[in-house]
C-alpha cells in the first residue's frame, strides 16, 4: 500500500542534542509538510518543500531545520533542541496543488522526548 | 484571514447515539474544508472533504458533514456511535490557490460510553 512512512516513531534526546527526524513517502507526492503537534494542540505547520523549492513558516524557529535529498524522502533536523520542542512531529504529503486542492496523507508521525 | 473554530473541545456520547461536532470557518473566498480524525499516537486520517461541489458530503466509517454557506458551518455527523470511534477530530480550512495550506481548528475529543 502506498503510504508515509516515519521513523523512527518514538525519539529521545538530550537538551541541545541534534536530532533528526525521517519520512518517507511511497505515493510519489510531490509536496512535503512537517508539522508539530503539542499535547492536546492542533498541528502547526512549520514549513513544506513543493518539488525542492523550500518554503518556511514564518514563525518557525530557526532551530528547526529540512532537507529533501529526492522525492520520496524528507528530514526534520533539529539543531538544539530545546524541553518546549518535545511534541509529536507530523509529515504529511499531497499531489500538486497549483490547481487543485488535494488532501495531505499524513504519517504516524514521530513522539519527540527531549531530557 | 482564514480561520477554523471548533465548538466544544470534547464531546460524550452513549454507543449508538448520534454524534456531532460542530465546525465554523471564516474565509473571504470559497473554502477547502476537510475533517480529520486522529487515534491516539497515531497521525491524521481523512474522514471527507468539500471543495465545492456537493454540499453534503459522505466519508469513511459512516461520517458526513453538510456544507452550509449561510451558517459558515461545516459540521460532521454520524447516525449512531461506535466505541471506536474515540479519537480526537480536527476540522481545516485550505487556502485555495497556491500550495495546499491547512489551518486547523483547536480539536474535539470524542469520548464514546457504552
């Protein structure tokens, strides 16, 4: 089945500690988001590649940082995490949405402990 | 601006009873809207979506959600709860044109008692 895929699923880090966050993706989107998700809080975009071109929420932190080496994979680099950073991180993709609006696939997503 | 407003940050109801959750959106063009639902440690699910052609709209596991313009409302339903399914739903509005931004509302969770 064609699907988004997260790992790992549940991550632990140290204070200041990089940390990197994987989806991969086998529906050949071409539209990648990343999104962080509080406890008891609604997702919060933090930003999303269309093709390669990179595009940032402008509230996201500098912290917070992506790379999408092909299609089918995206990174959520964390440079310093911090305690407010631990959340659930969401990937998500969808078709091309010049046109059209199309639903975003959402992955499992990734729990993000920081000590 | 485009905003989403979700009354009622939880919602009981007894199995087989009715289930709905309210939704109101604010847009200054036609609306995107979607409903999804989320288990716990899980991601997001699509339940359905409206983009503008039937306004009653069916989805997955027995849910719809009528597109009422007047109301700005965009509320989900369903005739009669299942125990599974408790989970936390998330109403969104899409920014039409451009890239697919979702903005979502604040979350009802759904508590089903047998």
């Amino acid at each position: 089945d064609a699907m988004v895929i997260q790992n790992p699923r549940y991550q632990v880090t140290q204070f200041g500690k990089p940390v990197t966050l994987s989806c991969s993706q086998t529906l050949n989107h071409n539209v990648m988001y990343w999104y962080q998700q509080k406890s008891s809080q609604a997702p919060k975009l933090l930003f999303h590649y269309y093709d390669k071109d990179f595009n940032n929420e402008a509230d996201t932190p500098d912290n917070f940082q992506s790379r999408r080496p092909n299609t089918s994979f995206c990174f959520l680099d964390i440079r310093s995490p911090g305690l407010g950073d631990a959340a659930m991180y969401l990937c998500a993709t969808s078709r091309d949405t010049i046109t059209v609006v199309n639903e975003q696939y959402f992955g499992p997503g990734t729990r993000l402990t920081v000590t | 601006a485009q905003s989403v407003t979700q009354l009622g940050s939880h919602v009981s109801v007894s199995e087989g009873a009715l289930v709905l959750l309210r939704c109101n959106y604010s847009s200054s063009v036609p609306p995107y809207l979607f409903w999804y639902v989320q288990y716990p440690n899980q991601g997001l699910q699509l339940l359905l979506k409206y983009t503008s052609a039937a306004t009653l709209v069916k989805g997955i596991n027995g849910f719809e959600a009528e597109f009422k313009k007047s109301e700005t409302s965009f509320h989900l339903t369903k005739p009669s709860a299942h125990m599974s399914d408790a989970a936390e739903y998330f109403c969104a509005v899409s920014l039409s044109g451009g890239y697919n931004k979702l903005i979502f509302g604040a979350g009802t969770r759904l508590a089903v008692h047998p």
